[in-house]
C-alpha cells in the first residue's frame, strides 16, 4: 500500500526512473501506483489473490527487464544495482507463490478468504517485507573490481534560485545513468552557506569519465539541461575534483581488504 501511495505523491520524480526510450512516463509510473494499491487491497481484503499475485510478478518482471537489468549490465561491479535488481526478483517470487498457494487451495478469483485466514496471510506479508528490506540493504562486493573514481562537483548557485537547481540536478537523474556515470546524489544548502551545492558521481576510471562527458554532451536532454541552467543562471560557478574512496571507511568495507 506504502508504495502505491508514494507513487502518487512523487509521480513526477518517479516518472523519470521511467527508461527515456518508453512513451508517457508518468502514466506508466502512475499505472504501477495503482498496481500496487490493487495488490494491497486485494491481499487486505482476501478478493483476487491469485491474479493479484501473478499480475505483481508480471509488473516486477517488466521492472526488471527494461530497468533494472540493463543498469546491471552497464556495470556489473556496481552492487547497488545488484541490490535493486535483487528486489523486484523476490517480489516477482513472492507475488509468483502467493498464485501457486492459492491456485492449490482451488481459490477462484473472486472466493472470498475467512477472517480465520487472515493473520497467518498477514504474519507472511511481514515477513516478507523483513525479507526485502534485507536485501535492499545488503551490497554484494566484487575482489578484483575496478576502483571507482568520484567526480565531486561543487557549485555556487544563485540562493534565491533553490527550486530551480533541485529541478536542474532532478532531470540529471535519469540522463547521467544512461550516459555511463552512476550518480550518487545531488545536494542542496540545507543549514549554514545558503549558496553551495554539491553532486557527486562516480566511473570506474578517468577515461570511462572522458568517454562519459562525450555522450553528455551528445544527449539531447543533456543539451536542453545544460541550455535551463544557463538561460536561468542558476549556477554562478562550479569546480570540479576527482578523488578516490579509502576502501575500509565505506559500507561493507575491511580494514586492509576489498570492499
């Protein structure tokens, strides 16, 4: 239910995780939003469970197909997108079983479950969120894997101008992923300096950055990114400095070892 609703309220920002190559992003991130209010509702109420559970398989395995395994593909050392991979996968798994349990139990579509059936059904769904949320935090690592190099972006941008810089870093989201960098965030003035932000993105080596400044600067969306800034002048300046992590400081680290 968490997730539908939140698809709703942050449909614009989840419009552009949509791929750039499908049509109508938003209404396709909002026709994911009702699928997961569907699904909660029916597993709630105890109506359609097996094809609410293979209609939520069949929408994480579109997820995983078109988004999350093409990011993988681009940079197989790269365990987050393992991690976000993973996710959709034992979703697809659970909504797959909770068909098969109810297919077993010779429940039609619109059988009704007892009110006796429904904590053991609800005690499953907790444990299956405890699940997820374990795979979501777990980082698989990668020994021999290429040290990533961030780029660190500092930038003095025009205080009365917030909004439009949030929308400016907002639309890099979805455009530098597809050039080749994985963009680690952008960070707004939050207390003190009201005038300094900060982006951070990281490549694999400085000519996987080289090779990725030559697709930014060929991407249309990058192109129009870069001319809003600019008619707008949102960013008075901005200096650029590459560094490297120190391996054991990071998540999942080993003092002396590889992260």
């Amino acid at each position: 239910m968490q997730f539908g609703v939140q698809h709703f309220l942050r449909l614009s920002f989840i419009a552009t995780l949509v791929p750039a190559w499908m049509p109508a992003r938003a209404f396709l991130a909002a026709v994911v939003g009702a699928g997961f209010l569907a699904t909660a509702l029916s597993f709630d109420s105890g109506r359609c469970m097996r094809l609410a559970g293979v209609l939520l398989a069949t929408m994480f395995l579109i997820l995983v197909a078109t988004v999350q395994a093409p990011r993988v593909a681009h940079d197989l050392y790269d365990g987050h997108q393992w991690a976000n991979l993973l996710v959709p996968v034992c979703l697809s798994g659970a909504g797959l079983s909770f068909a098969a349990v109810f297919h077993n139990q010779r429940s039609s579509p619109m059988t009704v479950l007892p009110a006796e059936d429904l904590p053991p059904r609800r005690s499953f769904l907790g444990r299956l969120a405890a699940g997820v949320l374990a795979v979501a935090r777990w980082r698989p690592t990668f020994p021999g894997g290429p040290m990533p190099v961030t780029c660190l972006i500092r930038y003095e941008i025009d205080p009365f101008q917030r909004e439009a810089f949030a929308e400016y870093a907002s639309n890099w989201s979805r455009i530098i992923p597809r050039c080749g960098g994985v963009l680690l965030g952008y960070f707004l003035p939050y207390e003190g300096t009201n005038n300094i932000a900060w982006a951070l993105i990281s490549f694999d080596s400085l000519a996987a950055y080289e090779a990725y400044r030559g697709k930014l600067k060929a991407d249309p969306d990058g192109r129009a990114n870069f001319a809003m800034a600019q008619e707008k002048r949102i960013i008075l300046r901005e200096e650029r400095t590459f560094v490297e992590p120190v391996k054991s400081t990071l998540r999942g680290g080993v003092p002396g070892g590889s992260c």
